[in-house]
C-alpha cells in the first residue's frame, strides 16, 4: 500500500462556501485512491492529485 495526497473541496463549518484542504488515503494505485477520494468527498470534489508521498 502506497500513500497519497490531494486536494479536495470541503463545505465550511456554518455551510457558507467551500474551502480546499490536503488529505492523504492509502491505496494500491492513482486510479484507487481517487476512487476512495471520491467515494468520502463526492465525485468532482477532488481538485488536484492524487500524488505519491514519498
């Protein structure tokens, strides 16, 4: 298992607006890990990565 990182949209506490935050899952592959990335944060919500932690 590999770890990797991205960059994600999240609602603000309150539910005004949005805001980016780096979050970090462990998976096999890229193509795992935006799949887990898309399955907690909703499909489109992933803005940049995923990339390998090295």
């Amino acid at each position: 298992m590999n770890t990797y990182k991205a960059n994600v949209r999240v609602a603000r506490s309150g539910g005004i607006g949005t805001m980016m935050v780096w979050v970090q899952v462990n998976a096999q592959n890229t193509i795992a890990a935006r799949s887990l990335l898309e399955a907690q944060y909703g499909r489109g919500n992933v803005v940049h990565g995923p990339t390998l932690v090295a």
